[in-house]
C-alpha cells in the first residue's frame, strides 16, 4: 500500500495541474504517462478518495460555499503529498479567502470518463458484431430450431425481440435496445 501511495503522489506531482491546466493535465495522464487504463482510473479513483477524505475531515470546520470547498479539497490534492497531509481548516479558508486555487483540478479527470464511454460503446458494437456473425452461422448451418428461432426473431416486432433476447440471451440481447 506505501508503494501504491507513493505511486499515486509521483503521478499526480507529474501531471502538473498548477502548471498545464487540467485539459494538459488530464492528456498528459492519458497519453504520457505510460500508465494503463486500469491503472488510470486507480490514480483518478484515489483522487476522488483523497477529496472525500478531506470533505469529511473539514466539512464541519469550514464555512466555505459546497462549490467553492470542492475547488479547494481538489487543489489541495493536485498539489501534492505535503499540501494533502499538512493541510488544515485554516489553510483551506485561506486558499479560497485569497482565490488561490483554481477550478478544478477534478476536470483532469473526465477524460477517463470519456474514454470509458468510448470503450463501452466498441464493446457493445463488437458483442453486436459477434451476435451477426453467430446468426450468420445459424442461418447457414443451424439445424431446424437454430433456423426457426432466428425466423421468428427476424419477424418480431420489438416487444416480442425483447421477449426472445431475455429467453436466449446469448443470441439476442446485442441485438435489441
């Protein structure tokens, strides 16, 4: 766990909000780092930890707008290990009292999002594919159920599709919304 730690604090310290902004920052994380995509959204995961974290250590000592307060929690993670460990109520009032944060280093993240989405949608257009090239394979070489199933299904409205995907799922279910 020390070592992952230390991982997390090198990578966040590498990705250099406070320097390139969280666009840069968030490319860099994607694109330069070397880091794979499971390991990507542990440093996004932790991140979101760490900001928990320090909500439920301050959020009753703190009078700062919910807005603002996230800005802040935030850019006490983008910079760094001793900014995270030796913070305290007074310091995060002062960082927003004198607007020196800046929103939010939590946008370094979305590209993580955006690519999970972008997964998502290859995997559900390769499960798709896959389900034609299996009742391709139904349609030539299937016995007499394989063929009729698929003739029924082909001639289904779209309650009755949804009726068959959930009866044999590993047909259809790519096949219907």
């Amino acid at each position: 766990m020390e070592k992952k730690m230390f991982e997390f604090w090198k990578v966040i310290n590498m990705m250099d909000f406070n320097g390139r902004g969280y666009q840069q920052a968030g490319r860099w994380l994607v694109e330069d780092s070397g880091l794979t995509f499971s390991q990507i959204k542990e440093v996004r995961n932790m991140a979101t930890r760490k900001v928990n974290h320090l909500y439920k250590q301050f959020s009753d000592d703190v009078q700062i707008s919910d807005d603002g307060f996230d800005d802040v929690l935030w850019q006490t993670v983008a910079n760094g290990h001793d900014s995270f460990y030796d913070c305290t109520a007074k310091s995060l009032t002062e960082m927003y009292n004198e607007n020196s944060y800046t929103e939010s280093f939590a946008y370094a993240f979305h590209i993580v999002g955006n690519i999970e989405d972008e997964q998502f949608a290859a995997n559900k257009f390769l499960k798709r594919e896959r389900a034609m090239k299996h009742i391709e394979e139904m349609r030539r070489y299937g016995g007499g159920f394989d063929q009729k199933l698929l003739a029924a299904f082909e001639h289904a409205d779209g309650n009755n599709k949804r009726k068959l995907a959930l009866g044999f799922p590993e047909l259809f279910e790519h096949l219907v919304d």
